[in-house]
C-alpha cells in the first residue's frame, strides 16, 4: 500500500500517515458508516485492501426494532452517460443485525487489526441509561473511538433517534454529556446538514466534551417521480418518505459545513464526507479544515478497491503543494473566505491597481490639491 511516495525531482517526500484525536492512522481515508462497513467479513477486507480506518454501520441495543424496505436506494444518474450516479438516495435504516454478534464482531476485528482503525457507529433512543449501556459495551470490545450517529434523516427521527437530536441544540449537547460520562475512548459526534446553520449543533457537542465532529450525514430529499405511475422514488408498495442524499451532488454542500465548523472553532478535528469519490476530492476537505475524510457512496460505487486510486491522488497533492503530511494541508484554504464587502473592495483596489491609477500621469491633471490629499494617508 502507498502510504510514501518519492517524487524523483527534488527528492520530496509525502507520507499520508496521520494522527487524530490521538489515534494513529496509516492513511486518513474511513469507510463511511453504511453498507460499507456493515459486517465483520467486510471490514475485514476493506482493511486488507488498505483502508486507514472503518466506521462500522450504525448499531443499537434492540435489532429487533429495525426493519428495511426494498428497494430503499434511488439514484439520480447522469442524462447523457447513465453510467454516472450524479446522486443517490436512501431510506435505509441503521444495522438490524444482532447487537451480540456486533459485539463478536467488533471483538474479534480488534484481535485481528490492532494497527487499522475501527471505530464504532452507535445511536439510541433519548434515555441516558440507553446511551450509557451501548457506550460501557461496545468500549469493552477493543474499537478504538465512538461515532455518535445524531444525524440519520429518515425513518429513526421517527422514533426521535438520529437527526432528531442532532437538530436540537440542547439535546446533542445532553445526549454527549450522557456519553462522555462514561466513554474512555475519543467520541466523535456526527452532525446532520439539515439545519440552518451547522456551528450552532456542532459546538453544542463539542462543548458536552467531544473530541471531533463527523460531517456530512445524508440531505432530505426526493430522488424523483415515476413518470409512468407518478408515484415518487423509491416507491415501496406504491408509497414513500423523503430520504438521504448522498453522493457526488452534495459534495458542495459538505465541503461548505466542514469549512462553517472548522472556521468557527479553529483546530477542530473534523471528519469530513459528502460525495467523496477521488483523492482530489478528499484533498478540498482537507484545505477546508477536515483532518481525516469518509467514503460511503463512493465506495458502493466504485468497489473497496478504489482506496489505492484515493491514496496515490492524494498523494499527488501532497508533492504538489511541496506537503509531507496531511496536517499541512489541513485548513490552507479557510483563511480565503471573507465577506461580499470586502470582496467588492478587493475587486475595486484590483481594478485601480490594473487602470495605473496609482500612475502619475492618471493621478496629477491639475487639481494639485485635491490630488495631493488623495495620496495622503491621514
Ligand atoms: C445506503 C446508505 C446507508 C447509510 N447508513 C448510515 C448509517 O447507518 N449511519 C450513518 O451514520 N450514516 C449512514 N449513511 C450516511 C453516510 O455515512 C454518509 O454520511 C453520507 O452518505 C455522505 O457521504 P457519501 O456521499 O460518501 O456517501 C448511509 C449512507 C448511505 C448511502
């Protein structure tokens, strides 16, 4: 697996080993929680394909109470090359496997990959006893950091799990305190982009005590109507609900929650996704302020084998840019956001710089006066 690469000229050298909330990655790419990582076999091959880390789906104490529908994906495909999924939709629920085999499983990954990253998605109802039992278990089993899923927009905020509590200020920052009362290892909380403005739950988490943020979950949406019958996708038994977008089509709407969080609280260990399908996608999360990046639809997409094009792209970022790491790169674009006014003012100032207003022979016609005053600083 290329985690070095030696640019020939110059002899530069990039490595995309890092460190986040203390934990040790041999290259900042995770599985993003869903069918990606939704058995012990399958993160098991994804870190032998060489994935730094793998979020497991999303588990909770009681299976039992998750049903699925099929179908519950809809993709919204490219008019021109239908082989491109510009976007894709799904009702799907967190795992409805059991939680002792997760448990197993979580155990027995851990035994086998002390040196690869797994990290633990969990989500419950709104009972601290709830929060707490799923937390002292799962941390029993070895999986180096939590995921707090508070952000899943379909079917659980029906039971006020999910993007209920992530939309709620108050409760994220109770539902964390619950959770970082008893947590010994990092807890990341997992924000939704369906909110105004993403600081405010954000920072609400980060101030119950955790350690980094994830972002984005899926966007509500509405894939689309079938013509034919107008009923709307994806159609279960004639019926539906607005679902999670993902994919390519929100990779604009991440990248711009992920830079909001990482400028409002400088330093944040942010855990960036949305539409992530290349190593230069992954590097504009990086540049925005994310220090480790996610890939849930991409993969589905693509294959787990896509980790080595992720790896050698960013890579070539890195030698680029002259960058031995990732933390180099992190943030090197938020200091380029600014207000519309002083972008007006800069393109003004550019604009007299290019018009040599700043010449003598536009400066001096014969108000000697006025035009000694406009050179003047006070
Ligand atoms: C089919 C599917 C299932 C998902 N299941 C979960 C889940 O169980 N828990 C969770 O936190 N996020 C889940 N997600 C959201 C992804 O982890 C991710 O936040 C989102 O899809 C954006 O990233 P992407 O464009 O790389 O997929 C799911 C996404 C998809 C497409």
């Amino acid at each position: 697996m290329p985690t070095l690469l030696f640019q020939p000229r110059g002899h530069h050298v990039a490595s995309l080993k890092t460190k986040v909330t203390g934990i040790d990655f041999e290259n900042p790419y995770l599985l993003g929680s869903g069918p990606p990582g939704t058995n012990a076999k399958v993160i098991a091959k994804s870190f032998d394909l060489g994935w730094g880390g793998v979020v497991g789906k999303t588990i909770s104490l009681d299976a039992s109470k998750v049903v699925n529908t099929a179908p519950r994906y809809g993709k919204l495909k490219d008019k021109t090359n239908p082989d491109i999924v510009v976007g894709f939709e799904n009702i799907e629920l967190i795992s409805d496997r059991p939680y002792a085999t997760w448990l197993d499983e979580f155990r027995q990954l851990k035994k086998q990959y002390k040196n690869r990253v797994l990290v633990a998605s969990i989500m419950e109802e709104y009972r601290k006893d709830a929060w707490q039992t799923i937390v002292r278990e799962v941390q029993e089993t070895g999986v180096d950091a939590f995921e707090l899923n508070l952000s899943c927009p379909h079917g659980l905020p029906e039971r006020k799990m999910g993007m209920a509590m992530g939309e709620d200020p108050s409760i994220c920052e109770e539902v964390v305190g619950w959770v970082r009362e008893v947590s010994k290892i990092p807890v990341w909380a997992k924000m939704t982009p369906n909110v105004g403005d993403p600081k405010v739950p954000a920072k609400a988490a980060l101030k119950a005590g955790a350690h980094g943020i994830s972002t984005i979950n899926t966007i509500l949406s509405v894939v689309g109507v079938d013509l034919r019958t107008l009923r709307p996708m994806p159609t279960v038994e004639g019926y539906t609900v607005p679902g999670g977008y993902s994919g390519q089509a929100v990779r604009p709407i991440a990248l711009r929650h992920v830079m909001e969080i990482a400028r409002a609280v400088p330093g944040v260990a942010i855990s960036g996704m949305g539409g992530i399908e290349t190593g230069f996608d992954a590097a504009q999360f990086f540049a925005l302020g994310a220090s480790t990046v996610q890939v849930c639809t991409g993969a589905m997409l693509q294959g787990y084998e896509c980790i080595n094009k992720l790896n050698e792209e960013l890579l070539k970022v890195l030698v680029d840019h002259k960058l031995e790491n990732i933390s180099q790169l992190v943030g090197k674009s938020l200091p380029y956001f600014s207000t519309h006014f002083d972008l007006v003012e800069r393109q003004r100032a550019a604009k007299a710089a290019r018009t040599g207003a700043n010449k003598d022979a536009e400066t001096w016609k014969g108000e000697i006066k006025r035009e000694t005053d406009s050179l003047t600083s006070v």
